[in-house]
C-alpha cells in the first residue's frame, strides 16, 4: 500500500508506485482527469455552488464522479466479503461501513452485493 499524499498548506502530491496500481485504475483516474474532476466536486461546498457551473462543466464532473464513485463501491463490496470471511463480526462491519455497530443490514446487504459482484451464491450466514 505505496499510495501516499504529501501535502502542505496550499497543494498536494500523490505518489505511488506501479506496483501499487497493478491494473492502472490510478494511472486512469489521474491521466483521464476523473480524479481531478470528482475532487472539484467533493470541494464545491453547497448545492449552489454544484448548480452554478457551466452546464457542459457540471457534466464532465458528474461522470468523472459517477465513474469513481462506481469503482470505489465495488472495492468496498470487495473489501467488505474479505472482511466477513476472516471473521469479522456484523457490528463491526457495520462500525466499519458506517460508524453505527447497529446498522448490521446495511453491513448485510453490502456483503451480498459484493458476492453478487463476485459471482458468488449468496448465503443465509
């Protein structure tokens, strides 16, 4: 886990090595501009500030948004199987989802999309 940020006050660095990005999801989302893109709309601070853009501008970031957004979830679902088969307990999967020990369905049903995800049968557990 190479990837690292080094920031100072007014700019950041992302590192990270080719072994860190084997199937180049990284090289992909920093040369196709979806990074860059889905950090603008992660620093527009209110609804206004989203509908204020130009219109063709506003369209790029929500693909370029959807795109990763789409990606991390899949990981999460991924990562959220990994967790549950080494042992992890429903509430804290949920703790880790979500912040809530008690949000177990939620925890539930992110592990069944990601066996779904995977190819796999879901299971009563």
């Amino acid at each position: 886990m190479g990837v690292s940020i080094d920031r100072t006050t007014d700019r950041a660095v992302l590192t990270w090595e080719a072994a860190d990005d084997p199937q180049g999801y990284i090289v992909q989302a920093v040369d196709g501009g979806d990074l860059e893109l889905a950090l603008t709309a992660l620093g527009l601070k209110h609804y206004e500030d989203l509908a204020s853009v130009d219109q063709f501008e506003r369209a790029r970031i929500l693909r370029a948004t959807a795109k990763l957004a789409s990606e991390l979830t899949r990981r999460v679902r991924h990562m959220t199987v990994a967790a549950r088969e080494d042992g992890m307990t429903w509430g804290t999967l949920a703790s880790n989802l979500t912040g809530d020990p008690h949000a177990r369905s939620t925890a539930r049903s992110t592990y069944e999309a990601g066996l779904r995800q995977m190819g796999r049968t879901v299971t009563e557990d």
